[in-house]
C-alpha cells in the first residue's frame, strides 16, 4: 500500500513538472522589431530579390531600427535616408514594381478608408 502510495505520489509530481519543462524547451517569440522587420520585408516579396539584396536590406532595416526604436519620435529625414539606401540596392526594375505596388496599395487603402466618405443619400425623400 504504502508503494503504491509513492508511486502515485511519483506520477502526480512528475504530470506536474512536464508541462514546465516542455514550456522551457519551447523558443521564446520573436522580439517585437523582429516581427515588425519581417513584416516590412513582404513589401519585396514581389520583387524576386537575390538572397544578397535580402540580406542588405534587413541590414539596414536591423539599422534602423536601433537608430529608431519603436516609440521614439519620427525621423523623415532617417526614413528618407533607409529609402534612398534600399532604391540604390534594387534594379531598375525591381524599384518600378516597388513603385507599381505601392501605388496599389494606396489606392486600395484609400477605397477602404471610411472616415472621409459622406454618408449615402437616404432612398426616401424628407
């Protein structure tokens, strides 16, 4: 009796202490410029970017991002600066489709941008 006791005792401890020690094994979540970053990379995704022109704009992405933590007061002329950077890595035709996409992605922003639309005319007459 007094085994089975242990035992019991033994298992309970242990179903206790697994999920802790499997939470430990787990990777922690990427920090919150790190998601960000790679958030921001998806603007090329269209744009078929050697791993080397990938590898320079995370670069300086990474940069940035140091230079201008999230939080901290806007920089034009920095950002300004990062997009000078990024345009001399990309091709001639790579900035006409970053071009091409951006202008898409306005226009698609602006048609879902409710706050400046009027109302519609009511159907009834007042």
């Amino acid at each position: 009796m007094r085994l089975q006791a242990t035992v019991l005792a033994g298992l309970i401890a242990a179903g206790l202490t697994l999920p802790a020690v499997a939470q430990d094994q787990q990777p922690p979540p990427p920090a919150q410029s790190q998601q960000h970053g790679d958030r921001m990379m998806h603007r090329f995704d269209d744009l078929n970017l050697s791993d080397q022109q990938k590898q320079q704009i995370q670069t300086l992405m990474q940069n940035y991002r140091q230079a201008h933590p999230r939080g901290s007061a806007p920089d034009p002329d920095a950002r300004k600066q990062l997009r000078d950077q990024v345009d001399a890595i990309l091709t001639p035709d790579q900035r006409a489709q970053l071009k091409a996409d951006e202008a898409k992605f306005r226009e698609q922003r602006q048609g879902n941008d409710t706050r400046n639309v009027p109302p519609a005319p009511s159907a009834t007459p007042i």
